[in-house]
C-alpha cells in the first residue's frame, strides 16, 4: 500500500499496484501501543462488519495492557465477543494462517478450538491455508464497516505491543503468564475512503477463497449512525491517493502477482537523491546492491525520525510514503520507504525508466 501525491504516473495499476484509491484521512501508527489503543477504539464504533486478517491472532492477548479504561473485557477473545453480543447487526469475520507445525509453540494453539466454544454466533473463525508449500498468508489488516482500514505490520497476537521507546524493562511488555518477552518494533496505517473500501473487497475476496462462498453485506451501502475514525486519532495526511499493492504466488489457476516488488524496484530506478528505509528484514548484502545499484543516498528510517517528520507539520508536504504486505507468499517482513517528491522522474523517458528497473532487479 504507498500514498500517492506528487506523480500519479509512477503507479501503473496491473504492473505495480492493484488500484488506486481516494481517502479522504490517512494516519501512520507507530508500535503496539499506538496502533493497538486506536484499533480497540474503533472496534467499539462499528456497526455492522468487521474484518481481521492476519498471520495470527491470539485471543489471550491483550490491546492496552495499560488499561482501556472502556469497560470491555481486556483480552482479545473476551473483548470481541463482547462486542458482537452488545451489537445484535455486528458480524466479525476472523481469518487467519493455518499455521505450520514449524511455528507451532509460538502461537496460541490451535485458536479455532480455543476460540470456538466462546465465539459467539455473529463472529466467524477461519484458518486459511491457501498458499503453495513453504508459503503463509502474510497480510495483517483489520476493515471496520468498509470505511476504516488498518493495514501495516502488526498481527493482533503476542509479543507484539510495545511502545516507541522500547524499554528494556517496560512492565508492561508481558505475554499472557506474565513472562517478559523482548522489545518489538513495527509501523501500521490507517485510512478511510475508498481506499478503505478497496481493502474490505479484498479481505471478502480472502474469505470467499478460504471458505468457498461470498458474503452478501455491503456496509458502505449502509447509513452508519457514527463515523468510524476514533476521535482520539488526529489526521497525519488529508486527502491523498492510495496504490494497493499485492504479492500472490501462482496457485490453483491464479497468475502469479509482483506488484509490491515492481513498485520497489520502480522506486529504487527512479530515486536520484535519497533513498530512506525502515527494515526489519533486509540484508545487508541486498542493501549493498540497492546502494550500487541505485544513484541514490541510501539511509534507515529511525521511528523518532519518522515522528518529527509528522510532528513538524507535513500534512501537507509532498511525500510518498511506501508499506509493503505479501499475501499467500513465502513468508517476508515488512519495510518503509520515505522519497521526497521532488526526486525528478518525468522528465527521465520510459525507455532509461525501464533500463534502471532492470538494472535494480537483483535487489530482492
């Protein structure tokens, strides 16, 4: 997924993106505590769907260990079962990756019969294993009502909520016995509009797949009585563009997708002063090759940085900014980029365009 607002040209949907869609809000949220605090305030403002897509998802798990101070049950399982039985026209649909016994003892085990006897009858539990051997479902995205997307690289599971200062001892970092576990580090956004909407067709798009049938409920067709931003969450960009961009495998008659991948090395080609990057996963051979491979500067993106990028008043700047997610893919984490807009990219022709992408192409 990137936000788009200086060169609508440099996405080309099919080739390096899916779409490209309008929101009117979109917010970047950094660490578990962050996003975890403003996706539970959302969760209590939905109305008629939900969905929840991830790697994995532990029901003992808890969103603000520091206190949600909302009434509602604190772990996750409680707390959305809570939520369906207070909403009578809520339904939460729940997909996550039919994991592998590789990764078997560190995930809840097996969640659907955990969570099973508590579900309620308007919540939905699917395992999805979908994906060619040696692959995993990889997206980590929660659509409230079709009108508030959450996508980024934040499963809603342990181990995963932490604060941007990443304390050595944080009594709050805890798993569910009470045990400590290591700092952690991850960037989520949000977004409304119908970029929002986009994301609730391709989370249906998952569930049929998985299940074998469509759901019928269209929220965005539905008079909502609230809006679905949560008030606390202030705007970081206003109205701006949105490229969706997927990974999928070849698999059971579907073509093979690389549309995150092309936008990488679209970028990279085309970057002729800078080129800055948050990683949790790329090596350092392949950052060699980025670097000469690419004109360009090349620097890690720090979250304090990324911050006071936001806190000194971009809203209305000319940045791109670049998430990636892979879908049914072998298993990848997840990185930034940040270019800035005036990275000169018209006046270059398509025929030079196309040589650098080439020439980029070993940065994988």
């Amino acid at each position: 997924m990137s936000t788009e607002r200086f060169d609508e040209s440099f996405f080309e949907p099919g080739r390096n993106c899916m779409s490209v869609r309008h929101a009117q809000r979109f917010s970047l949220l950094f660490d578990g505590e962050d996003y975890f605090r403003v996706l539970r305030e959302a969760l209590t403002r939905a109305e008629r769907t939900v969905f929840i897509l991830g790697w994995d998802i532990d029901s003992r798990m808890t969103l603000t260990p520091e206190g949600s101070g909302d009434g509602l049950p604190e772990a996750l399982g409680d707390f959305l079962h809570a939520i369906a039985a207070h909403k009578k026209r809520l339904r939460i649909y729940i997909l996550a990756w039919d994991f592998a016994m590789l990764y078997a003892f560190e995930r809840e085990w097996l969640p659907v019969y955990k969570m099973g006897w508590r579900t309620h009858r308007r919540m939905a539990f699917q395992m999805d294993g979908k994906h060619p051997m040696g692959g995993s479902q990889h997206q980590k995205i929660v659509v409230i009502d079709d009108r508030l997307a959450c996508v980024g690289g934040l499963d809603l599971t342990r181990s995963r909520w932490d604060t941007t200062k990443h304390a050595a001892d944080d009594p709050l970092r805890r798993y569910a016995n009470g045990t400590p576990y290591q700092p952690f580090h991850d960037v989520h956004t949000m977004f409304d509009g119908d970029a929002a909407r986009e994301i609730g067709m391709l989370a249906r798009d998952r569930w049929a797949r998985t299940c074998g049938r469509r759901l019928a409920i269209r929220s965005h067709r539905v008079a909502l009585s609230q809006d679905a931003w949560p008030p606390s969450r202030d705007v970081d960009l206003d109205d701006v563009r949105i490229a969706i961009s997927l990974t999928e495998p070849a698999y059971l008659g579907r073509a093979l997708v690389q549309q995150i991948r092309a936008q990488y090395l679209d970028a990279i080609a085309r970057a002729a002063a800078s080129i800055s990057r948050n990683s949790t996963s790329l090596r350092d051979r392949s950052a060699r090759r980025c670097r000469n491979r690419s004109r360009a500067r090349t620097a890690r993106i720090s979250p304090s940085w990324c911050r006071a990028i936001r806190a000194a008043g971009f809203r209305k700047s000319r940045w791109a900014c670049c998430a990636r997610g892979s879908a049914h893919a072998p298993e990848s984490g997840g990185s930034a980029w940040l270019l800035p807009a005036d990275v000169p990219g018209d006046s270059r022709s398509r025929q030079g365009h196309r040589q650098r992408v080439q020439q980029a192409d070993d940065c994988r």
